[in-house]
C-alpha cells in the first residue's frame, strides 16, 4: 500500500500536501480491503490503518478500525458504536 500511495503522489511538489495526499489513499485502500473481506459491514465505517478480517465478519453502524488483526474462520460481531483505539 505504501508503493501505491507514493505512486499516485510522486508529482506533489508540496511536502505537506504530498503527505497529506498519501495519508488518504492509504485509508481509502484500508477501508477498501475491509469492504471487500468482510460479510456485511453497517454504515458510517472508517478504517485509518491496516487491518486484517475474516471473511465472517459482521461489522455495525459507526464503527472505526486503527488496526485490526483477526485469524480463523470463526464468526464475529461487532456492534455499533465501536472504535478501537492503537495506545
């Protein structure tokens, strides 16, 4: 994802815009995979950093990822109003 945010940023002359730009396409492409992945996903989801879901994955209204890993096949619910939080 790193390879995909300078490729598309490479031609910003403005070093804080050019981060700027890259912090955005990277969550567009976290939030995506996610979509993608996950069985059912409620609305108002933000993903701001990557994350990893199975493919059984229920996810509620108003829920945000900053990180997120999550291995077997087993299913899992989260509800609304949930926010996880890197400390």
């Amino acid at each position: 994802m790193e390879f995909i945010s300078k490729f598309f940023t490479f031609w910003i002359l403005d070093k804080k815009l050019r981060k700027w730009a890259r912090a955005r396409i990277k969550t567009l492409l976290y939030g995506w995979k996610i979509f993608r992945d996950a069985k059912s996903i409620g609305k108002n989801f933000y993903c701001g950093g990557f994350s990893l879901v199975n493919k059984n994955t229920i996810i509620g209204d108003n829920v945000a990822f900053q990180g997120l890993k999550m291995n077997g096949d087993g299913n899992v619910k989260f509800g609304n109003f949930i926010q996880n939080v890197l400390s």
